[in-house]
C-alpha cells in the first residue's frame, strides 16, 4: 500500500463517492455498545459492528447506497437485497478495526475494480496519503482511506478516549482522530489545529478535544521510525518497508524519518527527540542542491535522503553486534559525547558503549519483588537475554519471551530499554520517569501466586552480582555475552507431566512421593496447606544451589496439583553453613540415601525452616524432631550454626547404633528437661574414640563448645586420608554389622520403641514454653 504526500487534491477511495448525508450507523469505536439512536450495535464479521436501524434508515434515505458504501457477504447476496434481508456474514470493507487486518490474508478479486489484492484491503482503491500543514509550524497528518474504529494509539497502544462519534484522542501521546461521516475516512493528526480537513469530500470539523492546555508546552513526540524488533519488515506507523544500515543491520523507516526531521527544524511549539540520536552517517554526494553544504557525520538533522547514508545508530543495539565491513567507523579512541577512553590496542575490532554514557542499572519493585535491569540504550535485539528464543512483539515498544516470561519494554523519548523479570502492570523510563501501561500477557504455566513466579524469575538470573561487579572500563555490550540462564535454574513444570507411582513418607508440612516425569524417576514433595513455607523451601534451595555443594538435595522444579491445589516441588552441612544459612530442622529423615555405582551419597533435604543465620525477622517457632533440637532452644535462644551441629552430633550417634535417639521413651515435656539436664544417648563401645569425642563436642550444652560444619568435614577428611584412621573405622563398622547380624545392636536389640516417641517434624513450642530452664553444664549418657 503507498503512501503519497499530497498537498494538492488527492482522492483515496477512487471508485466510491461521497455520501449525500452523514453515515451514523457505525460507531467510531469497536467497542461501543449502544448507538447515538439508543437501539444496541448488531455484531458483523471481523468483529465489527453497526446498527439495524440507522442501517435501513440510511438505506431509505440513500438508494443507490452502493457507489457510498463497500458492503459484503459472505453469502454473496447482491449488494441491493442487503435492505430487505441482512445477512449473518456482512461486513464493510470500510470499517477497520484491531482484527480487520489480521484476518483474510489471501488473495481475492476486488469487486470495486476487479483487480487481485492480497488481504481485505485493496491497495489500489484505498490508499493511504500524507499531509503536513505548514504555518507557525509543522503538523504531520496521516489521511487513512477507511473508518478507523480502533480504541487504542496507533503510537503508543495506550486506550483512547472518545468526545465526539467522530473524533477521539490519545491522553498519553496526545494524538488526535478525526473521521469524516460522509466519506468514512480517518485523519490522524500528530500535533494541534483548531479544525480538520477531510481529504476526499474538503469537508472540515472542529477539534475541540484536549481540555488541558499546558499539556501542549510539555508535548513532546516520540521517535518511531525504528522498530523495537529488528525481526520486523515494514513500518509500525506508515507501513512502508523498513531500510537497513550497512553497519549492524539496524532497521529504520526514512520515510517517517524525513518527516520526523522536517517537524523537528520548523515547529516551535511542540518538541522531539531527535537531538538523543548518536548516529554515524556518511556522506555520499557533496554537490548535493538541496541544502547547505553539511560536514558532520553524527548530526541527525544534517541527514539528506539524496546525498547521506546512514551508517549506523551507535544506542540501537541488534543481534549483530560485531561488523568487520567497515572497521574504521566502528573504532573510537575516545567517547565523542564525554571524551573518556574507551578503547585499548587488543580490541581494536571490538565495538563498544562507552560505560559511563551508556550505565547499566537494576531495581526491584518493592510490592511484587519483581527485578527491572535498566538499559540505557535501545534493545531491537530479536532474541531474549537469557534463553536465546524468539521475541514476540506485544507493541512498537513492548516484546517479551513465551519461555521466560521476560517483558521488554523501550521509551521512545530517551531510546532506553527495561527488561522486567515478572508481572507488573507498568514500566517507568528510568531516564525521563514516563510511564507505560504493559500489555497484558495470557501465560498458561504459571504457578497463580505471583511471590512464587517472582521467585521463578529470580532463580534464573545472577544479573544482581553482574551489574554490582562491574569495573570503571567494561564494555556495557558485554551484557549480552554473560550466561544468566543458570544451568541450575528452578523450572515451573505443568503438573500433567507428572505420574505418581506411590507415596513413600509423610513430613511435617507435606507428603513425599516417588514419580515418574518423562520417564525418569524423581522424587515429589506436595506441601499442605502452607504456601509461605513453600516458597521458604525453595529460598532455601536456591541459596545453596552451586556446583560446591552437591550434598544438598537440589530442585529441578515446581509445579501445582490441580486437584488439592498444593504446591509440590521435583528433587532429583558444610554446604548450608558456608551460605550461612541455618537448616533448623536438621535430622537423619531428612537425609536421603543417593547410590551411585557402588557408593552411597547422602543428600540433605527438607529445607523448609532453613533461613540465613542473621534473619533477626524469621521465626523462631520450634518445629522438628525432640531428640534432635539443642537444648538452648528450649530455653528460647535462637536457632543457630551450632544447633545444628548439636542434631549433627545425634546423627553421628545413630550412624554407630543404627537406632533413634531416645526412641524407648515419650517424646514430652519430661524428655526436654532430661535433655535441658544434660541427657544423651549412651555412646557404645566399638564407636572410635576421635569419633566419639567428635560426636561429645557436638552434642555439648554450651554452644560455643561445639565445632563449626567446616571443623567437622576437616576431621572426616582427615580421617579418611590417613591409614591409620581408615583401618580403625574399617573395624569399627566390621563390629556393627556383626553385632547387627546377632542382633546385639540395632533396632531390634533395643527396646521395643515408645508408641509417642515421634520422628516426623511437628510444632513444639507449647510444650517447651512450659520446659524449666535449670540445666546442668555438662551432659550425661543414658536415661
């Protein structure tokens, strides 16, 4: 479809006239619902509207209506039965609307001029044209060849708002819409005058339409001549095909270009932008009459579409961001716009921002704990940031990832970028503070709780520690070289991919489960009826997810049961300490058994309660297992690294009888005093004496007594390093089992276990509330 400037007549619908009277019944808007005469719209095809009855009014009135109006049907009923007999699928090629150029994309006869056309459209009887009034200044007008009854921006997508049946505006870009109801064409007029000229029939309208006067001083228009996706072909605003610089392969648009530079040096009273560009440009004929001669190459206002060649725009980043065509205009010793260096001699190919002009920032949105990574430059970059996969365009200024679920988002005023790691309902520029409303999004895999996807997002990234160690020379580009995707991310995994095979236990705060997804066998944690601790699990998780500490069990994803509408997550202690958090339920049921080959690799787990060591605002309920819980909890101390070093040393305990902790007796308030007076289990004979004195110290009554995780894994290590050490614990488990075999040791040697002795975490902290605090100093084996 061409677009003509014209200042001389110009006739965009040639093979229709113009109506003798006002045509009132369709409405300017596609979703209005009543029209001016009160009776409700009916529906047509491509979701466009009408009303019956100024229809058959108009008909009666107008008689030969067709040379006025393009009416079709599906049904091809002659256009002059349509008065006695409206059909289901009739629809007016006049009437464009947010779904009119979406659908139909196909070949068909016109039947205005029996030509071919492609679409709904044809191009030859509607054409688009472009006008700008001159006088104190320069209005840009875009003269459409139909009744344009969309009701968002053509600029910015924001909703209009409607004054007239023939006249609306955009409160955000202050644009203007205009419709002649006696031809059914639109004018968009992008800046201010008192009246509007229909370009068919001359007929003029007055515009009385933005009530607010100082906003005119602060209006100022944006830069839309290059695309936010350089995937795209043709023009957001005019349709025109995009052109391509030789350096980068960056897009734009010198059609609205010529016209945004022609505003820009003769309108006073509006402003624009253009000055923001850092452009390279190339002069290509010297001789050029058309203007002053010009020796700059980076003004913009110097470009000339007869004699200048853009080369490339130094702040709109693409997918090619290294270009060896022409290296002598990609190098820069220094920063033309501060003058800092920002090249050495071994990068001299290299192309690169200049890290003080071009800066890198990140926020978190308080409410929603949703990470915005500001860049100051414009992303048209067709691939997201941290997965690779195709960006789809929600906008000219809004894109986002169906993988991710990341939203781009780029202010046409400062060409800056916001990249938005989860759901929010608006972006704001960081430079100019605009604001702009972000389309919605319809996900289908989302967890519905916006703190757990929030968290997703988070689990993806380490753009926070990036960002914090950057240096005064980094290339800001290099951004897009850093690996955010974390091969250890957190994934949201649809439930239906899950088969449960059998329950194996039941926790504190859920139930474990063994299952199937994609053929592999995984183990499932459905938590009940707690979200919140949930959502800690899996902090928890992700605080000690690195390759250093593989004896933790790791999360490969989360997932939602539609039927209990719980969450689960997938699983496939120095570890936790060297994070500094602090497990706070930490016993040997939490502790799963991983064989590789022919070696058992114990994994902790159940990190639900874990928190950092220093979160004075977590709570300190007590919930766990009695027999594992340092007695300083009871006397309302804190859980800290040396109570879990405390249940480490019950462990060690139960590793060399194969028994629980204090399992012949009720687990009450009577066994927290025992324990408060010094109580544990008897050590037995065969246990080596580094390894009991070890498991003493750990389980010592004062907390300062009892060694650090990293102390304990050094003695392990060293035991296992050393022949004699080897030798010893080799005998020492040669004496278990045998005991085992005869049933000496174990657990049915021991007594028969008490009935209330529990295993499985549970809240305690009525019971101890109630516990004395008088204790002993140093404890005492047996009960």
């Amino acid at each position: 479809m061409e677009l003509m400037n014209n200042e001389n007549s110009f006739e965009p619908t040639p093979r229709l006239k113009s109506s003798p009277t006002e045509i009132l019944f369709v409405p300017f808007s596609m979703y209005k619902i009543r029209c001016d005469c009160g009776n409700k719209y009916s529906d047509a095809s491509l979701s466009q509207k009408y009303c019956k009855n100024c229809l058959y009014k108009y008909i009666e009135k107008v008689h030969n209506f067709s040379i006025h109006l393009d009416i079709h049907s599906g049904e091809h009923l002659h256009v002059n039965n349509i008065a006695n007999n409206l059909p289901e699928s009739l629809y007016f090629k006049q009437i464009v609307n947010n779904h009119s150029l979406i659908h139909d994309k196909s070949y068909k006869t016109c039947e205005l001029c029996g030509y071919k056309h492609f679409g709904v459209i044809c191009s030859d009887c509607y054409q688009i044209s472009f006008t700008w009034i001159k006088s104190t200044s320069t209005v840009p007008i875009l003269h459409l060849p139909w009744w344009d009854t969309r009701y968002k921006c053509i600029n910015c997508d924001i909703k209009l708002e409607f004054k007239s049946n023939r006249q609306k505006w955009c409160p955000n870009c202050l644009i203007i819409y205009t419709g002649c109801r006696y031809c059914l064409t639109t004018n968009i007029i992008f800046g201010f005058t008192e009246q509007s000229q229909c370009i068919k029939c001359e007929r003029t309208s007055l515009i009385d339409l933005i009530e607010n006067n100082d906003d005119i001083l602060n209006l100022t228009i944006p830069i839309m001549f290059i695309p936010f996706n350089n995937n795209e072909y043709y023009c957001y605003c005019c349709r025109m095909k995009y052109s391509e610089t030789p350096l980068f392969k960056q897009k734009y648009c010198k059609n609205c270009l010529y016209w945004y530079i022609e505003y820009a040096t003769s309108n006073t009273d509006i402003g624009t932008v253009i000055g923001n560009l850092d452009v390279y440009m190339n002069i290509t004929n010297n001789n050029c009459n058309k203007h002053e001669p010009r020796n700059s190459d980076s003004c913009i206002h110097g470009w000339c579409v007869n004699c200048s060649e853009i080369l490339y725009f130094k702040q709109i980043i693409t997918n090619k961001k290294v270009d060896f065509s022409n290296i002598d205009h990609i190098y820069e010793n220094y920063c033309r716009i501060c003058g800092k260096s920002i090249h050495k001699q071994s990068d001299i190919i290299k192309f690169k921002l200049c890290s003080d002009c071009y800066l890198i920032t990140f926020e978190f949105i308080e409410s929603t704990s949703v990470l915005i990574l500001h860049l100051s430059w414009w992303d048209a970059c067709y691939e997201c940031i941290i997965c690779d996969q195709l960006l789809k365009s929600k906008s000219d200024c809004q894109k986002w990832c169906s993988n991710c679920y990341i939203i781009y988002t780029g202010c046409r005023y400062c060409l800056t970028t916001n990249i938005i790691f989860g759901f929010i309902d608006q972006s704001q520029c960081k430079k100019c503070k605009r604001i702009n409303r972000i389309i919605s999004i319809n996900t289908i895999d989302n967890s519905g709780s916006y703190n757990i996807d929030g968290f997703l997002f988070f689990t993806k990234l380490n753009i926070i520690e990036y960002v914090n160690n950057i240096n005064k020379n980094f290339n800001p580009l290099d951004i897009y070289k850093n690996n955010f995707a974390s091969e250890l991310r957190i994934e949201w995994i649809p439930y239906s991919q899950i088969t449960i095979l059998e329950e194996i236990a039941e926790g504190g705060y859920g139930k474990i489960y063994k299952a199937l997804i994609n053929g592999n066998i995984v183990a499932i944690k459905e938590f009940l009826n707690s979200s919140k601790h949930f959502l800690d699990e899996i902090k928890s998780l992700h605080r000690c997810y690195d390759d250093k500490f593989e004896y933790i069990i790791k999360c490969h994803g989360i997932a939602k049961n539609p039927e209990t509408n719980e969450f689960v997550f997938i699983m496939k202690l120095q570890a936790i300490h060297e994070k500094n958090v602090i497990h706070r339920d930490f016993h040997s049921g939490n502790i799963l058994v991983e064989i590789i080959g022919k070696i058992d690799q114990y994994l902790i787990g159940d990190l639900g309660l874990s928190h950092p060591e220093y979160n004075t605002l977590s709570s300190n309920e007590i919930y766990g297992v009695m027999p594992y819980i340092a007695p300083e909890i009871f006397k309302g101390i804190a859980f800290s690294k040396a109570s879990d070093i405390y249940s480490m040393g019950m462990i060690m305990w139960e590793l060399t009888t194969s028994c629980k902790p204090f399992d012949n007796v009720e687990h009450d308030i009577n066994l927290i005093y025992k324990i408060l007076d010094g109580k544990r289990p008897i050590i037995t004979d065969d246990t080596p004496e580094d390894f009991a004195n070890l498991m003493k110290k750990c389980w010592s009554s004062d907390p300062k007594e009892r060694p650090s995780a990293k102390q304990i894994c050094d003695k392990f290590n060293l035991w296992s390093n050393t022949e004699k050490d080897v030798n010893q614990f080799n005998q020492a488990e040669e004496i278990r089992l045998e005991l085992m075999r005869l049933g000496l040791l174990g657990p049915e040697f021991s007594k028969k276990p008490h009935l209330k002795a529990i295993y499985k975490s549970k809240p305690l902290t009525p019971i101890s509330e109630s516990s004395s605090t008088n204790s002993s100093n140093s404890p005492k084996q047996g009960m």
